[in-house]
C-alpha cells in the first residue's frame, strides 16, 4: 500500500459501561478523561508502541498486551501495509476505575489508524477491530467501552458480527462518578468478569431484558427518570458489589439525594450516578456517595462529567 499520510493524530474519551442492565451491551462516553494517540508510519513493519502521560506508568508496551496493538495490527493487515507504524499514547484516561481506560485507548488508535491508511471502515468494522483490545487486557472482546468512546453518546452494541446503535443523551443530563480509594488490583477487568456465573436463572435474563429495553427506549425519548428505572441489574451486580465496599449504601444515599439511578460503572470499583442536571443537583448526590463510602471507612473522590462526543482528529500530516 501507498499511503499520501504519513501521520495522524486522534483522541478519545473515557466511558462508562453496562450502566446496570446493559452488561457488555450499553456505554456511555464522558467528556472528563481522554486518550491521544499519534501513530507514524515507519520504515520496516514493526509496530512499535510507546506510552507517555500522566496516567502511563505501568501501562505495559507490547503490542499483544496494549489495547492499541491488536487494533493497529489488524488494520494493518487489512491495508496490506509493507511497513512499521509507531503509536505513542498519551495516557490520560486513569485505569483500573471502571472509566473504559483500555477501551479509549483502543477507540482512539482505531479511529486514527483506519484514517492514516484510509481503510474508510464502517462505524461496526471499527468496533469490531478495537474490541481486538479489550481482549488483550480484559480476555474478552467486549465492545461496549470502545463503541462509546468511538461513536460518542449512548450506545448499544449488539449481535455477530457486532452491529451498533449510537443515540443522543438527553438534555441537562449529568453523569456522577465515585471511586472508592481501594489497593488498584492488577487484570482488575479479567478478575471482575471471573466472579459472573457462566449461568444465570431464566427470571433473571427476563428482569434485565426488561429493564435493558424500558432504558433504550427512555435515552431514544429523552426521559432520564426512566433511564433510571432500568439501571439494576441482576447478572453482574449481584456479584461484584462484593467487591466494592459500601455498594449499598453508596447507591441507596445517591438515589435519596437526587440520581435517576445508580449502577457500577463497568467492571467497577466506581459507582456511575445518571441525574436530571436540570432539576437535580448533581453536586449533591456526588456528596452523599462520598458520605456513603466515608461511613464504611473508605475514602472515595467523585466528579460530576457530561456525555461526550465519539472520536476526533487532532493532527494530519
């Protein structure tokens, strides 16, 4: 292949994940973090990756064991390239607290190669080739933090091959996290997925169908006290809130001070509050869910974000 660019440089946001109901189905990007990844074309055909940033310690380089390697390999091939890339991630996107961290890394490599070597790929060929990522961290290619950090706002992510919906968020709606401050656990995603039975009871599957399309059909109206009702879940939760001490309490005094509906945010430990920013102050539910955690001796900090836009270009040369 003959690539006319050289270089491109891109970014994407962090993201929240299965919002409850939605396990491995629903994201939604936050505008609070973000990943840039500048990739080059180089001489030979090795992928070489490098991660710098704030948030870039102990991010490991490999390209089997970073979420921008499998990507770029991938897209590589499918442009038949005859030479090397060289993909320098400036790492923003905190990990290991539930915020798509992987996954931004994933979307923003993705979306910045398929431009470089102008594959012109369709928005589910670009998921699908930036979940290659999640696997490498998480084990598992699970597209619901990569299709929200690339297409921006809610999105579902279904079927196989993956096909995907991306909608609106509704006005004046807010998105608090809370993160506990526990010991940062390492393959914290493959340890969180290990505790899921392989099985569940029929009666659950049908609660979460339920309140899984009560939420798709509430972002589609834009009725954020509905999107709220659907945020329990019974095929995860019950599981990992274990794993994440004062979970009850965390959601019951958010829920008291105002959230449409609590959840943990993807494979946790933090807790994702939606709120009605317009009726509802969302500062006070981010205080209560810090006072909840305080009551069970853990020390949390908390931020109040919005919806995100998908993946953009910052630099072609």
């Amino acid at each position: 292949m003959n690539a006319v660019r050289t270089r491109a440089v891109g970014r994407a946001f962090c993201s929240t994940a299965n919002l409850g109901a939605g396990f491995d189905v629903f994201g939604l990007a936050l505008n609070r973090y973000s990943d840039t990844v500048d990739v080059r074309i180089t001489s030979g055909r090795r992928i070489r990756i490098v991660v710098r940033g704030p948030e870039g310690r102990n991010i490991p380089v490999e390209v089997g064991k970073n979420s921008a390697g499998p990507p770029a390999a991938e897209l590589a091939r499918k442009a038949q390239l005859k030479k090397g890339l060289e993909i320098i991630v400036e790492k923003r996107v905190p990990h290991g607290l539930g915020l798509g961290s992987s996954g931004a890394t994933a979307a923003a490599c993705t979306m910045v190669v398929n431009t470089l070597l102008d594959l012109q790929l369709s928005n589910d060929e670009l998921v699908q080739i930036a979940s290659l990522g999640e696997k490498a961290v998480a084990g598992t290619p699970h597209a619901d933090n990569v299709a929200a950090s690339l297409l921006g706002g809610f999105v579902i992510v279904y079927d196989r091959p993956i096909r995907t919906i991306c909608l609106k968020p509704p006005h004046g709606l807010a998105v608090v996290v809370a993160t506990p401050q526990l010991p940062v656990q390492s393959e914290k995603t493959r340890k969180a997925r290990k505790v899921i039975p392989g099985k569940i009871p029929v009666k659950d599957a049908v609660l979460n169908l339920g309140r899984a399309s009560a939420m798709a059909a509430a972002f589609a109206q834009g009725d954020i006290r509905l999107i709220g009702t659907g945020m329990k879940d019974q095929i995860a939760e019950p599981y990992r809130k274990d794993l994440i001490p004062g979970y009850d309490d965390v959601r019951r005094m958010g829920l008291e001070a105002g959230a449409a509906g609590i959840s943990i945010s993807g494979a946790g430990p933090s807790l994702v509050a939606l709120v009605d920013g317009i009726n509802r102050d969302p500062r006070l539910v981010a205080q209560a869910m810090v006072r909840a955690f305080a009551r069970n001796s853990v020390r949390s900090t908390s931020f109040v974000a919005r919806p995100a836009q998908g993946a953009s270009m910052v630099k072609k040369a």
